[in-house]
C-alpha cells in the first residue's frame, strides 16, 4: 500500500513540474525578449484626447534576480515630451509593479497578471480607475501595447501603440 502512494506522489510530482518548467521557460523567453530599444507611434483612441497622436522610444530591461520587464524611456507629442516608464515583477503567481511613479503620485499601480504565450495582460489601477494593459509581442521585433479602462464593466480601449526593436542583440531562449 506504501509503494503504491509513492508511486502516485511520484506522479503527481512528475505532472506538476511538468505543468511548472514550460510555464517558468516561457515567462525566461518573453522577458528575455522585451530587452532592446523599442521605438514607434501610438494614439489616443478615446476620451477628451481622442485623436491625439504620439511618439515613443524606450529601452526594455530585465531586473536583475526577479522575473519581470522594465521600461523607461519617454513619448513625444509635438514639440513636448514626457518621461514614461513601468516595472512589472512576478509575486507569486501574478505579476505586481507600477506606471510611472504609481498610484501614489501621478501613476497607476499594476495590481495583477497573466501571461499566455506571447501576451501579458496586466491590470491597471488608480484611484477609481480600473483598467488592463495588453503588451503582446508580434515575432522578435514588434510589440503592440493596449490600455484599456473599466467603463460600466466593460473594457474601453484608450490608448494604443506599436513598438519596433531597433537594431541590436535580440534574446529569444533561456539560455541566451
């Protein structure tokens, strides 16, 4: 009856790291892959700034001994420009990090997460302000970022942009 136990443990234990490794490898693969200079245009899609049209460059990082992104870099619209930046971290099995300088000052907080494949949905939130932030990557050199709001228990799109790596080391695999 013991070694009947073990045995099942044993493949419970088996399934679960099963079900573990390519889930931690792929989180290696698509943080790994946000390092690089990213620049590329974005508009506004609703709200008092409908239409307005912006310009981003930005360098992607990876924290050192955490799982996770960051962003820094800044947008320009005309002549203006604005310093923008956000870190999402791993905690647990969700992800938690801030815009900016958070919801405390004049940012949003990253409250929670999930990443599928080549996509990370984080949420959003500030205040009474609920949202989501969509960062997908489109083959190695592309990314498509979407913030969206809570309105009325729905998802409004708000802001949309597309980042392309310029040139440079492009980190693909865990072991790169």
């Amino acid at each position: 009856m013991f070694g009947f136990r073990l045995a099942s443990f044993s493949v419970v234990l088996l399934l679960i790291s099963g079900l573990t490794l390519p889930s931690l490898a792929n989180e290696r693969i698509y943080f790994n892959s946000i390092e690089g200079k990213w620049s590329g245009p974005g508009n506004i899609v609703a709200g008092k700034y409908k239409g307005t049209r912006f310009t981003c460059n930005f360098t992607g990082k990876k924290p050192k001994a955490v799982t996770g992104m960051k962003i820094d870099g800044s947008c320009r619209v005309g002549v203006f420009s604005q310093p923008m930046s956000f870190e999402i971290i791993k905690k647990g099995r969700s992800y938690r990090g801030k815009f900016l300088d958070g919801a405390k000052g004049k940012g949003l907080d990253i409250v929670s997460g999930r990443l599928r494949g080549n996509k990370l949905v984080v949420g959003i939130n500030r205040k009474k302000l609920n949202g989501a932030m969509v960062a997908k990557l489109n083959g190695k050199n592309q990314m498509n970022i979407t913030i969206s709001v809570r309105v009325d228990k729905r998802l409004i799109p708000v802001i949309g942009l597309t980042l392309n790596r310029k040139a440079g080391i492009v980190k693909t695999s865990v072991l790169d």
